[in-house]
C-alpha cells in the first residue's frame, strides 16, 4: 500500500490545516513551513493557493489518493 507524501496532522476550529507530516522523512511542518517548502519546489505534487488572501497547501489535480491532504 502506497503511504501518502503529506499529511494534514492538525487544523482550525474552521477547518484551514496549519500543522503538516511529511509521512516519507517524519518531518512535521507549520503552515509556514509548508507553504515555503512548496514554494521552493520541494513538494513536487503540492502547490499553494490563494484562499482568503492567506496560501494554502493543496495537492495537484491528477487521479492519484496518494497526494491528498487529509
């Protein structure tokens, strides 16, 4: 079975994900952290979106399970 890259680990009382583990290196990130190492093209099946003016990880649009922020 195939371990997804990232996983959303915790989030507001609204729903926005702001903690983040890389389920490949153990590595847990911030929002912050996240959005920045997406930004350096760390992340190749991620990229970030604008939401309410705020970035905001998303996985790529494809057919894969295996990339989505749960």
């Amino acid at each position: 079975m195939l371990t997804k890259e990232v996983t959303a680990i915790a989030q507001t009382q609204t729903g926005r994900n702001i903690r983040f583990r890389d389920n490949l290196t153990g590595k847990v990130m911030s929002l912050k952290q996240f959005v920045e190492a997406i930004d350096r093209g760390l992340y190749h099946h991620y990229h970030n979106r604008r939401i309410g003016g705020r970035k905001t990880p998303c996985s790529n649009p494809d057919f894969s399970r295996f990339n989505n922020l749960n």
